[in-house]
C-alpha cells in the first residue's frame, strides 16, 4: 500500500516537472541579435562584426502591359450547302427516250435535260388543234350570218362557248406533254444520274440533283447571347479540314428570328463567293464570325490575374528602396476579351505597367519588397546572384547597347503580344477577283434587303 503511494507522488512530481521545463522553453526570452552573431561567428571562425542582414525579398517574374490587336469575334461549326439545290422528279409516269446532259456538266436555265416518251400527248395536241380550228370556222361563219338576219344570236353564242371548249382542250393537251420534258429551272452543275435512256419512271422518281455553287451558303449557330451582336452584312471567316490553310470570307445573309430551345441558339447564314468552285456542298466548315476589333487594348498574360471572392485581382510592382528591389501592390482589374494565352484589361492597368506573372504567393501584404528574376537565366545573373537589377525606368523593347540593367529588364520581359490568330496573316481570304462581275453573295444580300410589295 505504501509503495503504491509512492508511485503515485512520483508520477505526480514527474508530469508536473515536464509541464514547467515545456511552459519554460516555450516562453524564454529571445537572444540578442549581438549575442547571436557573436555565437555564429565564433562557432564557424567567422569575425564578430559580420552579423547577418535582414531576410532576403522573395523573387517574382514579371511581365508588363502591352498594346496589342484584339478582336472581338466568336466560333462555330456548320455545313455548307449550294445557294440552290434541288432533285429533279418528273411529275408524270413515262419511259425515258432522250438525255440532254452530262454527269457533272454545266447547264443553264431552261435547258432540256430529260425527255420522255410524247408520241401519244402529241397526238392529243394535233387533235385539239383540229378541234380549234373547227370552233374558229364556226364562230366567225355564225358571226356573219347573225348579221344577215339567217340565224339567231343564240347560235353565235353557242359557236363561242365551242370556240372556248376548243381552246381549254389544247391547252391542256399541250400541259400534258410539257410535263414530259424535264429542264433546268436554273443555271447550275449536275451531279450523277440514276438512270439510263429507255427506264420507264414512276412520279416522283429521282433523276439527278442540280447544284447552284457560285455562291455556296453555309449554316452555323451561334449562342442566344450573342444575338445582340450579329447582324446581318458582317463579316465572317470560313476555314475547312477538306482545304487546310484556306479562308474564305463569308457574309451574314439571314439571322433565325426563332431561337433553338433544346439548345438555346440561334440559326446564322451566311454566304461564300465560290465562282472558283473550290467548295461543294456537304463540306465541314468552321466559322469565326467577327463582330468588332479594337487596335490599342492594354494585353497581359493571362498567369497574371490572380481570382478572389468573384472579383480579378493583379500585382502591380512599383519604384523600391533599392535598385534590386520592387514593392508590390495589389490591384482589382476588370477583364475584357480573352485570346490565347493573353487576356484583355479594361480598367486598372495601364500601358507599360509591370505585373507579376509568377510568384504570387509569395507576396503577403501590399508594399512587400520583391527582386525581380531574369527569364531565361537560371544562373547567375548579372549581378552575380541569379537576380536582376530592377531599373523602374526601362521600357520592354528598349534594351541599351551597353548591357546595362534597363536592357536586362528588357530581355526579361516577354515579347509583344501578337495580333489575334496571327496564322490568318499568313493565308489571305481567298477571293475570285480574276472572275470578274459582281460578287453573287453582294446581290443575294440587296436582294433580301429590298422591301417587299405588301398585299392591298
């Protein structure tokens, strides 16, 4: 019983020595800064005065705003397809007897292309010409006796209703055997037929399809937001996996006034000069559509925004103590238009201003120091420490001949922005100017523009 108490004083004493050695080392006054230096230095043989500094500013990378061309613009997928198209059928049943036309071979409008077997309608329109000219002897010889006092009126009206039977039956005669001949309802291109001379075609049978493709539309939708931009005469560009490396300019024909509801979009139009015939029908398309450009935007890397609570945030750097050091402060910016890699900004910045890309977290608070890192140098820079000197005077792109710091910060700053989708420079929009004539998507527009007649 006794050596158990004594177990229990001791377990007592112990914890509670630990917990004073614990709360002592905890809250011990901190060491001189002399008596520190005095330490290191006698422990590493080093002299008593050399203390070290305060701690060293955290390192960044940086960028600054730049001017750049923007545009405003949108992309989509779609179709092209002819500007007229059509499959011709023949309305009547009939067994082929003539083909006036080639797979594949221009026509122009109102040329004869299919002929079917008429010997019989003919025969129909011989015989009511007969008949006509019946009526007509007739009705003049009754005219002439009514005036001589031979016959009565009645007669004369009777001959003229005959005159008129006569005339409806050679017109309809003539409609029968029209509808055996098959022509081009437009200037156009032929595709392939199906049949041969001496197939007997029921109504409605397919005989080949007949293409308009000096213009070429091409349908695309766009999302319900953007309806307040497009309209119609703007400009878009037209580029297909079946011609890499060709654009084609493209003009708004006709907006959708009704808006998809499963997929909230709207149908866009748009016309292609294709006198050249270098697009078809069915091809895939991908279409930028234009809507404004703007030539002198303030343009950083897109790294740079740093988010916060829903609102964009930068870190600006200005004039420090030193020549190797900066002081950041942190900015809200309002983003515009995005292109790849480069973001716009339309409120907080601008030009020339120098940002931090790289190294944000580091920064704490507003007026930190911070050094600056040379891009492309993970050695030693200039200066012998792997950092830039900071000259808050150099202008990116204006290195001196002379090596200096301001040309350092010059190299170190990325290149000017280039325009958006600078590889359109490179393949101009392909046009048919050789053609000559008046662009067809030009007249097609006036067309649809000029004012309808109203119904009185």
């Amino acid at each position: 019983m006794a050596s158990k108490a004594i177990y229990t004083v001791v377990a007592v004493v112990g914890i509670a020595a630990a917990s004073g050695a614990a709360w002592w080392y905890q809250n011990k006054p901190a060491r001189p800064a002399s008596e520190v230096a005095l330490a290191a230095g006698s422990g590493s043989g080093a002299p008593a005065g050399a203390a070290s500094g305060p701690a060293r500013a955290p390192s960044v990378e940086v960028a600054r705003v730049e001017s750049a061309r923007l545009a405003d613009e949108a992309q989509a997928v779609g179709s092209l397809r002819s500007r007229q198209s059509v499959m011709l059928r023949p309305e009547v049943s009939g067994r082929v007897t003539r083909l006036n036309f080639r797979d594949g071979e221009r026509v122009r409008r109102g040329q004869l292309l299919v002929q079917f077997d008429d010997q019989l309608p003919m025969a129909q329109v011989q015989q009511a010409q007969a008949e006509l000219s019946i009526a007509r002897a007739n009705h003049k010889r009754n005219q002439d006796l009514v005036g001589q006092g031979f016959i009565s009126q009645r007669s004369v009206d009777e001959s003229s209703a005959n005159l008129q039977v006569a005339d409806a039956k050679l017109a309809l005669a003539q409609a029968m055997a029209s509808r055996l001949k098959i022509v081009a309802p437009f200037d156009g291109i032929t595709g392939i037929r199906s049949i041969n001379v001496g197939d007997y075609l029921k109504d409605g049978a397919d005989i080949v399809n007949l293409e308009d493709m000096e213009a070429i539309f091409v349908d695309f939708r766009l999302p319900e937001r953007l309806q307040t931009k497009i309209q119609r005469g703007q400009q878009a560009v037209v580029e297909t996996d079946a011609l890499p490396g060709r654009r084609f300019g493209a003009l708004v024909m006709a907006i959708d006034p009704l808006v998809d509801a499963n997929g909230r979009s709207i149908g866009i139009r748009g016309c292609i000069d294709n006198r050249q015939l270098q697009l078809r029908p069915g091809m895939f398309a991908r279409i930028t559509t234009v809507f404004g450009e703007r030539a002198n935007a303030r343009v950083i890397p897109e790294e740079a925004i740093v988010p916060q609570g829903g609102r964009q945030f930068v870190i600006r750097l200005s004039d420090g103590p030193d020549s190797e050091t900066k002081l950041a402060q942190r900015v809200e910016v309002k983003v515009g238009m995005r292109s790849p890699g480069r973001v716009e900004i339309t409120d907080g910045l601008q030009h020339g201003d120098l940002i931090v890309t790289a190294g944000q977290q580091r920064i704490q608070r507003d007026g930190m120091a911070v050094r600056v890192v040379e891009l492309g140098k993970p050695g030693p820079g200039r200066n012998g420490r792997g950092v830039m000197p900071a000259n808050p005077t150099a202008v990116a792109g204006a290195a001196p001949a002379n090596g200096s710091p301001e040309g350092a910060l010059a190299a170190a700053a990325p290149a000017p922005v280039a325009p958006v989708a600078p590889a359109r420079a490179a393949s101009p929009i392909v046009a048919a100017p050789s053609l000559g004539g008046v662009n067809p998507c030009a007249v097609s527009l006036a067309d649809s523009r000029s004012p309808r007649p109203r119904n009185p």
